[in-house]
C-alpha cells in the first residue's frame, strides 16, 4: 500500500510518502510534524519488525513526543526510551526547526536518515547529514548528542526510514514541490523489503509567520 500526504504549515511545506511492504496490512513508519511557537517539530520514526507490535512502538513514540514537543531534541529521546522499554522500540531521526535562530537541532539513533540541502548551494555546504548513533529506542540507548545547522528560506529536509535505499538525495530538483520529491524518492529507492518512509519538508521562512 502507498500513501501520501502533503501540507502547508505556515513555516515549511512538506509532504511524506510511505509503502508498506508487500503481506503486511499496517505499517511500522510513521512520521510527525508539529508546530512549535517559533519553529516545527518533525520525526521519522521505524517501530522494529513489521506489523501490529512495530507499529505499536511507533506510535507510542509518536505519542511521547507530541506530549513533550517543546522539549530539546535529547530530551525527546530520552522519554521515548523511558515509555519503549515493554516495546520492540524503535529507530528514529527527530528534528527541530527554530525560525527565530534561523537553526535545525536534530539527532538520529539507528538508521533514519536525515538530509539537508540547501537552496543556495553556494552559501557553505550545499548539504549536511544527520549524524546517526547505533542504538535502539527502548532497548540501548546511545550517548546522545544532538547537531545544529543554520537554514534558510529554501532548503530542504528530507528523513527517510530504511525501506528507501541509500542514495535518495542525490539529483534531486529542489525546484519541484515536496510531494513530488518525496513521491519520486519513494519511487525510485524503494527496496522492497521492509517498510519504507519519506518525509520533505522546505523552509519557507519567517516572512510566511
């Protein structure tokens, strides 16, 4: 089953495509994104396994951070490893936009991963990765610790959950709408043998506050 959503959400315009993989009827990937008084909370969350209990992880992690979602980012991954433990747990990527600092927080345990391409390729590096701790959310939690990147109005941030093989940033037109980008990567980089999640989301800047 394939599914997309795409949405304006004052700050960013983002949309997210997902497959769940072939015989199951639910998937483990969920995403998330959620206002903040200045900026937007945004996850890619991957319950381990497939089925009911993924998703179950998944959602519960969800939960937590909808809960506590003006927490820091290490914070937020704290509590979801605290509320996971009777769960299968879950690999995660969670990323904070603050518009006012003009900064994306974000932190990454497992292997969601997190691109971020800029608008304005010219203006320092054209892209930076979010660094991925080993671990697992609600069995091994690593030592956290978080990275902030400047953003401007323009970029792009894509989480992808490992159903989507490595890759997925390279060639893509920046100029096209999120839906389409992450349509397009979800097309493209499915591996087919586990669920499979992408989020985009671009930057619109303060001026649309």
């Amino acid at each position: 089953m394939i599914s997309t959503t795409a949405e304006n959400h004052q700050l960013i315009d983002w949309s997210v495509a997902s497959r769940t993989l072939a015989g199951q009827k639910v998937s483990g990937d969920l995403h998330l994104v959620e206002r903040l008084p200045h900026g937007v909370l945004m996850a890619a969350i991957d319950g381990i396994g497939h089925g009911e209990e993924a998703i179950l992880a998944a959602q519960t992690a969800a939960g937590v951070l909808i809960e506590h979602k003006q927490e820091s980012v290490i914070s937020l991954v704290r509590r979801c490893h605290e509320k996971l433990t009777k769960t299968r747990g879950v690999v995660m990527t969670v990323a904070s936009l603050h518009a006012l600092e003009g900064t994306l927080t974000w932190l990454g345990v497992g292997n969601v991963e997190g691109r971020l391409l800029r608008a304005e390729p010219g203006i320092g590096h054209p892209k930076e990765n979010v660094l991925l701790r080993s671990g697992l959310v609600g069995y091994q939690l690593p030592v956290l610790q978080a990275s902030v990147v400047p953003l401007s109005a323009g970029d792009v941030v894509i989480l992808a959950t490992d159903g989507i093989r490595p890759g997925f940033a390279e060639g893509i037109n920046l100029k096209e709408s999120p839906k389409h980008i992450a349509e397009n990567i979800l097309h493209r980089y499915f591996n087919g043998i586990d669920d499979a999640l992408v989020l985009v989301s671009r930057y619109l800047g303060l001026a649309h506050e």
